[in-house]
C-alpha cells in the first residue's frame, strides 16, 4: 500500500500534537483550586469544632500556611501553593483533632468526679440490716 501526502497532512499532525499536549496536562497533578478549597474547609471545621479556644496554635498554623498559599499562588507558584495548601489541610485537621480530644478529656474529668461524688455519698449513708 502506498501511501497518499495530502495538504491536510502537516495540519493533522499538528492536530495531533495538540491534543497529545492537552490531554498530558489533563493527567497532570490536581489544580490547587480543589486543594485550596480542601484546606478551607478543614478550617472551618476545626474552627466550628473548637479550635480556636482548644488547638489555637494548630489552627493558627494551618491559616498561616494557608496565607502563603494563596500568596504562593498569585505569585504563580502553582506547585508550592499546592504543597502549602495541604499543609495548611493537615495543621487544620490536627488542630480539630486536638480540640476533639480536649473535650473527651473534659468530658472524662466531669465523669470520674461524678463518679467519685457518688461514690462519696454511698459511703455516707449507713448500712442496713447489720447487727
């Protein structure tokens, strides 16, 4: 078979060049856009879950991280806002992790004085039936 050069041959190429480079920028890392809003998220929830009062310095830290992001990102370092972004999502969920744990251990403090408290006032009352 022989085969026929047409003029639409250098465009095909072309064409096929194109979509070869677009489709290896689709496969390329995620945007920092989903990360972006992935660490704002965890934010915020750290922020509802309480740790704001319970894991300030954990909370500051991701929106400090957070900050240089989006900074990063204007600045046109996509990779290093990406990076700082995810940071910035694991220092918030850290943080709401911490402030998770303080109220269990607040709850637990509450519980074993409840307890000792009744414990206290069964001694107290005096036994009946003895002798």
């Amino acid at each position: 078979m022989v085969a026929v050069a047409t003029k639409s041959t250098p465009r095909a190429a072309v064409a096929g060049l194109l979509l070869s480079a677009l489709a290896s920028c689709a496969g390329s890392p995620e945007v920092p856009d989903a990360r972006f809003e992935r660490a704002r998220a965890a934010i915020e929830l750290a922020e509802q879950n309480g740790a704001v009062e319970l894991s300030y310095r954990s909370l500051n830290s991701a929106r400090e991280h957070f900050e240089a992001a989006r900074h990063a990102a204007a600045n046109g370092d996509s990779k290093l806002a990406g990076r700082l972004a995810d940071k910035a999502q694991v220092d918030a969920e850290l943080a709401a992790a911490r402030a998770s744990n303080r109220k269990a251990e607040e709850a637990l403090y509450e519980l074993l004085e409840s307890i000792e408290s009744l414990q206290n006032e069964a001694a107290s009352i005096p036994a009946r039936g003895r002798g």
